[in-house]
C-alpha cells in the first residue's frame, strides 16, 4: 500500500520536516496543527478562544484535501501550555464535532512552537 501525502493551502504549511498529512490505505494521519492563519503563517490574534478555533479550522482543512471532515476523526490529541484552559476546549469542540466524540487525550506542556498555546494532532478513519 503506497502512502499519499495530503497538502492544502487552506492550513499553514508545514514550518519543518513533516507534511500536512499522511493517507495510508483508509487511513489518514493529520500532523499537529497550531493556531496559524495559512495566509500569513502568523498566530492568529485574540485569546485562547481564537486560537482553538484557528486549529479546528486548520484540520478541518486537512481533512477535507484528504477527503474526509471532522467526523471522520477516531482519535485527537490537544496539546496545552495550560491545562485550566481544558474547558474552553470542550465547549468549543461541541461545536465542531458531533457524537460519537473521537477518542482524545489532552496533554499539558511547557512550550509550543511559535509561542502558541494549544497544538492538535489527529487521525482519521475514511470509509469506502
């Protein structure tokens, strides 16, 4: 089975030695995502609110140049530089995501690239 590589212009372009997605037979594997505008490869401006909802719209985009959306998701993985920021996450993913809820794990960590406060990661299952 051969891998294909997703990319789009509709999510930041990778900013090191990764590529936006990885398809794999039905299969696809989303690369982190930050809260950067594709335009202008900045971090979106406002709060924490701002920039959860630059990385759903980041995968979304990579879903979508892979064939699939949101739903098609089985497992997501949030990345944050502050754990009390957990709820706010949750109450925006309702909005993004309908049950069944993907698989999730939220990790806290120290530092993120380019100084951003939340990263996700993801991988999609596509049927037929």
């Amino acid at each position: 089975m051969k891998r294909e590589v997703i990319h789009t212009l509709q999510a930041p372009q990778a900013i090191g030695t990764y590529s936006q997605a990885i398809r794999h037979g039905q299969m696809v594997y989303l690369s982190g995502q930050i809260p950067l505008q594709p335009s202008t490869m900045t971090l979106v401006e406002g709060g924490m609110d701002q920039q959860v909802r630059q990385v759903f719209d980041n995968l979304s985009a990579v879903a979508q140049a892979a064939g699939g959306n949101l739903q098609d998701v089985v497992k997501l993985t949030v990345y944050l530089t502050d754990l009390d920021q957990f709820s706010l996450v949750n109450e925006i993913m309702a909005g993004y995501f309908a049950e069944p809820y993907p698989a999730r794990a939220a990790i806290g960590v120290a530092a993120l690239p380019k100084g951003a406060g939340i990263e996700m990661d993801a991988i999609m299952a596509l049927s037929d």
